[in-house]
C-alpha cells in the first residue's frame, strides 16, 4: 500500500496540472489497497475497479477507453514520476508531433528512495527500432502515447509479462514513430 500511494502521489504532485489519474483496482478482493488508496486519494483520482481480476493488460485497456486526455501517462503502482515527468515529455510531444510513443530514462531506488541505478534505452526512432530486435527499447514507467495511437494499432494484447513490448512491436510495424 506504501508503494501504491507514493506512486499516486508523484503523479498527483507534478508541475503540470492538467493531469486526469485514473486508477485500477484488479484485485476486487484487496480490500486494504482499496481502502487506503480510496482514503488517501479520494476526489484526486478517478477510480476503476474491476469486478474480477483482469490482469494488467486488460486494466490497462479499461483504463485507456475510459480516459479522455490527448496524452496517456502509464505507471503500475510500485512506479515513482519525478515532478517534472509529465510537463517534460507533454512538451517533448508538442514539439514533435510526428512522435506517437515516447520514452525517458529511469532511475532505480531502493525501499528507502534512495537511487541505486539507472535504465538506459536507445534514444532516436532507428536506435529503437534496433532495440526492439532484442527487447523492450522503452521502459513502460516512463511511456507518453498520443492517445489516438491506440485507435490506430489496437491497445494491450492480453499477454503477460510482455504485454509492453507486444505494443511497442504494434506501433513500430504500423509505421508510426
């Protein structure tokens, strides 16, 4: 619950303010995750829950056909945004328009919040269509999609753990940047 609510939080508090958080609830049977995120959060976020457990592709879809920004924003609850994240890439997208899917570097934290690493992906279209050969090029916590890609390739293919890659894989084919 710790991790869940430190991860509402750093979306909630970004420099940009014309954010929309919708968040899933999966497991219909997490009372205590329900409770305190409903209590922490309440009137912050739009909540979702799911009658039974869908997994995370199929949330992540009902999460997209329910959001109504030009942007969408993907994080799991145990994902931290620094608070510029989201005013960074809405401007890198504003200034790229060819851009459909877009991605930054990471950091990696301990329990205690104290960073213990980074994620470096490939930077430029050509680097990560050569990435994408051997993995996922785009780290999924770091993802801004115009939202109309989805429309345009499909959203998640029901595949776990790769459901992440499976969509980069869609874009890329379809010809989109």
């Amino acid at each position: 619950t710790e991790f869940a609510n430190l991860a509402i939080a750093s979306v909630i508090n970004q420099d940009y303010s014309n954010v929309e958080v919708l968040v899933v609830f999966d497991n219909p049977y997490n009372k205590v995750l329900i409770s305190y995120v409903e209590d922490s959060f309440n009137g912050k976020v739009r909540f979702i829950y799911n009658e039974e457990n869908l997994g995370l592709p199929l949330s992540l879809n009902k999460a997209i056909l329910q959001s109504k920004g030009q942007y969408i924003v993907r994080m799991d609850g145990d994902d931290i945004s620094l608070p510029n994240r989201i005013s960074t890439q809405v401007d890198f997208m504003e200034r790229n328009p060819s851009v459909s899917l877009a991605g930054m570097q990471a950091f990696t934290i301990n329990d205690i919040g104290e960073r213990t690493g980074c994620y470096i992906k490939p930077l430029g279209f050509s680097n990560i269509v050569k990435y994408a050969r051997f993995g996922s090029p785009i780290l999924h916590p770091t993802w801004i999609v115009r939202s109309d890609v989805f429309s345009i390739v499909g959203y998640y293919d029901n595949v776990t753990p790769a459901q992440d890659y499976f969509f980069i894989g869609k874009v890329i084919k379809s010809g989109l940047e």
